[in-house]
C-alpha cells in the first residue's frame, strides 16, 4: 500500500473557470519554506523571473538563466502540494523560435515538475505559444510593461497613457488568448485598458499594476512583505517584514558580542555523578 497522500493541484481547467468568477490569488516565491507558506492562501505561485534582481541581486530580469529558474522551480514544487506552479521563461530561451521554447519549456516541466510556463510577448509570440500548448505545455502570456524587453521600450513605462496604443494591446491580448494561452498576466498598464480587455477576453487577466476588473492579481512577495528597497507606487504593503529580521540580527548581534550563547548544558545537563 502506498504511503504517499495523493497530491491534487490546482488545474488550467480550474482557473480558466474561474474568469469573471472568484478572484484568483497570484504571488511570487523562490523557495521551498515560502512558497509552502503563500500557497496555504494563493491558487497560483508563481517562480518570477523578478527572482534575479530578488535572490540573486541582479539589476534587471534579463542575466537570469534557464538553469537558475529550474533550480528554483524545483524547489517551489517540493515546498508546494496545492497551488498550481508557474515558472518563467527567462530572457533568451524561447524567443528565437517554436522548438527552441519547446526545448526549453520542457526541460522546466520536467526537471521542476511545474504546472505550466509564462512568457512575455503578444501577437510576436503567440505562433510560440501555439507551439507550446499544442504539445502539451500549459503557458501563461505576459503582455503590457514586460520587463524583459525594457532595453527596446527605454524603461518600464506603464502601458496605454497613449490611447492611441490601445488596439495594439488589446491585439496582443486576443492573440495570446486566441494562441490557446490558459491565462495572461497584464502588468503595468492603465486601468480601463486593464478593464476592457479583462472583459473583452474569454481566458483569466492576472493584473500586477493594471485593474481590479482584472480577474486576478499577482504580486512579488517580497514587495508586499517589505523586504524590498524599491517597489512600485501601486504595491500595498501588507508586512515589514525588513524591519523585524533586521531587528532580530541586531538583538542576535549584540547577546553574540556579550558572550551570551545558548550552551548545550542547558539542553541537555550533564549529570556530574554520571
Ligand atoms: O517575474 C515576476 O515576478 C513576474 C511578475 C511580476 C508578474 O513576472
């Protein structure tokens, strides 16, 4: 008899349901301890590739490589029982072609055991995601700000102040849909261009920085538990959680520098007759 509790996660089929219905919660972790925390009260944890500036101290989401994202999905995956896993396609691994993004997807879902993939791009990428999810490869789109491209845009600028670029995103966001992606993240773009295309598309919108008609939200976990030094204007903070390590590293720091170390005497007293 088998001793393992089967493990039911969340499903595509799940969350395509859930368009327009309950929301679906979103959040970023790098690791196993968190994300086995986040995925108690999140549908979705998602292995952004925001883990290079956060874990690895890098400047932007583009020195990431394919091989750190897998280390960490893995990692997530083995925290993790419920919560469907996302992992990100890092900069340079699919874009040059449909089997160059086969071959680095499935090398994703099977080295990490992730649900599905994200990648950023619209109409451009959506003969990528067809690709993908023709050979069973469950994808995430990411249109609007995507940070991977910010060398071409000259920034992050949130997309759509220019009504006229309107039809250019809700072009991108049809493609996606239409290329058979299960969900799309939109990031950094106005509201009621969020909102219209939340409305106008038949797949779940995850916004991050967008609307609250989108049907979804994701955020970077260390953003909204205040571990980050800069985070977009629109992230509400729901912890300080720098305050209080940093506050337990000083106390630690000083009781260190008093001698006052826990001994194993006081765990485990020696009895001095024996
Ligand atoms: O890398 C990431 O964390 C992301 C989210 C911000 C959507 O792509």
């Amino acid at each position: 008899m088998s001793t393992h509790k089967p493990v039911r996660r969340v499903t595509v089929t799940e969350i395509g349901a859930r368009k327009g219905g309950e929301k679906i919660v979103t959040l970023t972790s790098y690791d196993a301890r968190m994300a086995a925390i986040v995925e108690r009260h999140a549908d979705i944890v998602l292995v952004g590739d925001s883990l290079s500036m956060v874990s690895h101290g890098m400047e932007t989401t583009l020195p990431v490589t394919l091989d750190q994202m897998i280390l960490h999905g893995a990692a997530v995956v083995r925290g993790t029982s419920r919560a469907m896993v996302v992992v990100d396609m890092p900069f340079g691994s699919y874009e040059e072609g449909p089997e160059a993004a086969f071959r680095s997807a499935a090398r994703v879902m099977k080295e990490t055991g992730c649900g599905a993939v994200k990648l950023e791009g619209g109409v451009h990428m959506a003969p990528i995601i067809a690709f993908l999810t023709r050979r069973g490869i469950p994808v995430m789109a990411h249109i609007g700000l995507t940070p991977q491209s910010s060398h071409v845009f000259g920034g992050f600028r949130t997309q759509g102040r220019d009504r006229s670029t309107w039809d250019m995103h809700r072009a991108d966001a049809a493609a996606v849909a239409e290329a058979g992606a299960f969900a799309v993240v939109l990031e950094g773009m106005v509201e009621p261009l969020a909102a219209q295309i939340s409305r106008e598309l038949p797949i779940p919108t995850i916004g991050i920085g967008a609307s609250a008609e989108c049907d979804g939200q994701v955020l970077v976990l260390e953003d909204m538990l205040g571990l980050s030094p800069r985070v977009p204007r629109f992230v509400k903070r729901y912890a300080d959680l720098g305050a209080v390590v940093e506050d337990a590293v000083r106390r630690y720091a000083e009781e260190v520098k008093d001698g006052k170390f826990p001994t194993t005497d006081q765990v485990y007293p020696v009895d001095p007759a024996g």
